[in-house]
C-alpha cells in the first residue's frame, strides 16, 4: 500500500511524539524535528506509510541519541497485558468457540498502538470485541485452512499486543508458528525484547526483520514455507497488502486512510483473507 498526502500529517505528529519522548531539551527536539521534515520532505510517497514513518523515526533516534524513545511505553505495555493474561486464557477457555474468542482477542490488542493512538482502553477494546463481529469475517477459511497447516508465519506488530497474539497462538495446536518481529525500535512495535517479556518465546519460534522491510534474516524462507500467513495490524497491512501468499489481515482500523482502504469505518475490526481481499478489488 503506497502512501497518501492524508499520511503525512500522520506521520509529522509521530516525529513530535518521538521527539518529545526521545528527550527534555527543546533544542534538541527542534534539531530533530528540523531534520526529520528535511527527510520526509524528500522521501517518495510511492514508499509505503510504514518506510516514510521508518525514514522519519530513525532520523529522531540518530540527531536525539535515543535509540528506543518508546522504551519506557512498551516495558508499561508488556506489564500491563501481562496482567490480563489469566484473564484472556480464562475468557477463551469458557467461550463456545475458543479459537474465534482467541482471534477476536488477538484482534483487540491490536488497539495498543501509540503510532496511531494517543491513548486507548485494552480493556473495554476487549469486552466490545467479544461481543461483536467483525465488519469483515474470513474467520472460517482461516480456520479451514488452520486444520490442514504444518507451518505458520505471524507478523507481529505492537508491543503488549504481542501477548494477545500468545493467547490466540495457544490455541493453534499442531502448527509451528514463527513470529516475525521488528529488529530495532520503532515507535511501540514489538521487538525481540518484548516477545521474550511476555513469553512468546514459549510458545512459538522468533525471529527478526527491519521495519518496513520484506525479506532478510531468513524471512523469504520462512515465508514460503508458510501453510498460512497472519499480518497484524496496520502497518504489516500497509506492508504486505499487495504480496503474493495465503496472508489474513488482523487488526483494527484505526486511521482514515486504512479504513479507507479496506472498505470500512474507522474503529472496524477486521479479520480478512487476501483471496478475498482480492476479489472485492
């Protein structure tokens, strides 16, 4: 997914957030905002959002010399899903259909984004996602073609949404799952440090590529290999969107421009093939 004019502002908000999380000192915030417009000023908007955001972050990170401004957010995040834990595990062990409550929780994580959100609750983002369907629904192919899968590819996305995506992994039984996660900070999306905090290490195989990026560290592999592949959240959506392979979208629709997008309204949760995808082209 190439990105859009609507994108920039977006994105020019980021880079103040980071700044501000990055350091205390005006004039450094300043510097760095200056030197970041400077490279989204030049960056192509054939680049999709997730490359122009990389572009600008990594820009904050050198001039700043805070390589993870969201350090402290996304230790605050892991801690605060891992207390929801036994309470996830418990709703998906009561419910009818536990590998659909296990989804509609993963999905529900996917609100822990403070690239696209100043603030949010976890919580009641959970309560509403259990009680109601998603606006598109390719739930039954996903579990179709789970029952008959070897190997899964699972694109992480935030931290403290990754121990969302735990409890839905657990209920995947007899399939090897490997989570692609981000191989350097970027904004609050989750690396190897923060799958290993909520135990994700336990329940899948890890492995690390660069944001934005679509192949390294023997992804490619990994991807071929795939029986299916679950992209979480916006920004694997703005990835991967066009890319060949048995890919589900996961996430909720929490900009314009991705709602936009798929069809949607804002605030949508959306669980979708991209056979399906395709063919509402």
């Amino acid at each position: 997914m190439k990105a859009t004019i609507n994108c920039l502002p977006c994105i020019v908000r980021q880079a103040v957030e980071a700044a501000a999380h990055a350091t205390d000192d005006p004039a450094s915030q300043r510097a760095a905002l200056s030197a970041a417009l400077g490279v989204l000023s030049r960056e192509d908007l054939d680049s999709t959002p997730m490359e122009l955001g990389y572009a600008v972050h990594s820009t904050i990170a050198r001039v700043t010399g805070c390589a993870d401004p969201y350090a402290q957010i996304k230790r605050e995040s892991n801690r605060d899903a891992l207390a929801m834990y036994d309470q996830l595990t418990e709703a998906v062990a009561e419910a009818a259909d536990p590998l659909l409550a296990a989804a509609k929780i993963a999905i529900a994580g996917n609100i822990m984004d403070f690239g696209a959100l100043a603030s949010f609750d976890t919580a009641a983002t959970v309560a509403t996602a259990l009680g109601s369907d998603f606006a598109i629904g390719d739930f039954d192919d996903l579990r179709q073609r789970l029952a008959g899968a070897q190997h899964l590819l699972y694109l992480a996305d935030n931290a403290g949404e990754v121990l969302f995506d735990r409890v839905f992994i657990e209920q995947m039984h007899d399939v090897e799952v490997t989570v692609a996660l981000k191989s350097e900070p970027f904004i609050n999306d989750a690396t190897l440090a923060d799958a290993l905090a909520v135990g994700l290490d336990q329940v899948a195989e890890l492995l690390t590529i660069r944001p934005g990026a679509t192949s390294g560290n023997g992804f490619d592999q990994v991807w071929a290999e795939a029986d299916i592949i679950i992209a979480k959240g916006q920004g694997n959506y703005e990835v991967f969107s066009q890319a060949q392979g048995p890919i589900f979208f996961l996430l909720i629709a929490k900009c314009p421009v991705i709602a936009q997008a798929i069809g949607v309204n804002q605030g949508d949760t959306i669980l979708q093939s991209q056979a399906s995808r395709r063919m509402g082209a």
